[in-house]
C-alpha cells in the first residue's frame, strides 16, 4: 500500500503567495475599479509623460507592505530558532562537561586502584 507523499510547505512560500495575490488584487482593484482615482486626478496634468502610474504606485506600495510583513516574519521565525538552538548548544555542552567529570573521576578510581594494587604484590 503505497502513502501519498504530503508536500510541506513552508511558512516563507505560504507568505510569497499571499504577497504576489495581495499584490494582483490590489492591481485588479486599481485598474478595473479606478478606486484610487484621486492619484490619476493629481497626475492628470501630465498625461503624456505618466501611464498607469497609480496602478504601478498601489502596486509597489503593497509590494512593499508585504515584504516588510514578510521580513519581520522571517526575522521573528529566526530569532526563535537561534534561541532554541542556544538552549540545545548549551545542554550539550552540560552533558559534554559532564561526561568528562565522570571519565576523569573514573580515571582517578582506576589509577588509585591500579596504584593500591601494586603495593599488594
């Protein structure tokens, strides 16, 4: 019986894909709706030097919001990481440090022993 492969996906990809559809909708909503016309308004005086700007400023602006919220996620996502493997690296260097006291408290044992038995015979 054969498992279907479940495709992971990332909080970053999840995050891209809902930027670019923001982004699309606020274009739509831009160019089909003209709901930001007081931005055509202001640059009707120069019709000739400036096309589909306020589609291209709404759209840069959303661009923008979304990847400074896409940044802080990254920045928040990896601030916890670091701090989980600062607590990992830690413990293991307690186990490390452990580990070595009880070989070096066993190595003494055996060198006491060694020694006690030497002066038997």
């Amino acid at each position: 019986m054969k498992k279907k492969a479940k495709i992971k996906l990332t909080n970053a990809f999840k995050d891209l894909v809902a930027i670019i559809i923001a982004t699309l909708f606020m274009l739509c909503l831009s160019y089909f709706f003209n709901v930001f016309f007081l931005l055509v308004e202001l640059f009707q005086k120069y019709p000739k030097s400036i096309i589909y700007i306020d589609e291209i400023i709404v759209g840069l602006l959303t661009l923008s919001i979304g990847f400074a919220i896409f940044a802080w996620r990254r920045w928040s996502e990896l601030k916890k990481e670091t701090a989980k493997r600062i607590k990992l690296q830690e413990e293991l260097l307690n186990i490390a440090n452990t580990k070595a006291e009880k070989e070096r408290i066993i190595s003494k044992q055996l060198h006491s022993e060694i020694d006690l038995r030497k002066q038997i015979f």
